[in-house]
C-alpha cells in the first residue's frame, strides 16, 4: 500500500497538515492533522510499504513496544483506508 497521489504533508505552524492537490481538491475539501508518529507513517508511504514494513519502521524509530506499534499502524491504515488516501 501508498499513499494516492494528489495528497501532500506539509508543516504549518509546528503542525503536520496532509492537503489534496491539483485534482484531488474537488473531492477532497478537507485537511487532516498528523502527530509527530502520524507525519513519520505518512512518509513511509510515499513507498510501497506492508503493514509489517511499516510497525518495523515505527520500532526502529521510536522507542515503542511490538504490540503498541501494531495497534498503531493497524489504526493509522484504517483510518487512511477510510479517507480513501491509499492505493
């Protein structure tokens, strides 16, 4: 899975806004705010990414149990599978 195109992370104001571009602002009229973890996961997804790349990522990055960085990935993919922003 990635993320569509259309859709970019930028830093405004200290905060992590995802935003649509060029066509996707038509049916996509709103912004998403990621935390610190949120933004790093959406970088991983500019790539080709499994669920397990992601969680080996994430433990790799942050000090965090196996069992939180699952719950958190599987969290976060859903949340973008429901926004419709992964391919």
């Amino acid at each position: 899975m990635k993320i569509k195109n259309g859709f970019v992370l930028r830093s405004v104001g200290g905060h992590s806004i995802v935003v649509p571009v060029g066509a996707q602002t038509i049916d996509f009229n709103c912004m998403i705010t990621l935390n610190e973890t949120g933004a790093f996961l959406w970088q991983q997804l500019q790539s080709e990414r499994s669920s397990q790349e992601l969680i080996e990522a994430l433990l790799a990055e942050y000090e965090v149990e196996t069992a939180v960085a699952e719950v958190d990935v599987a969290r976060f993919v859903e949340k973008l599978q429901q926004a419709e922003l992964l391919v």
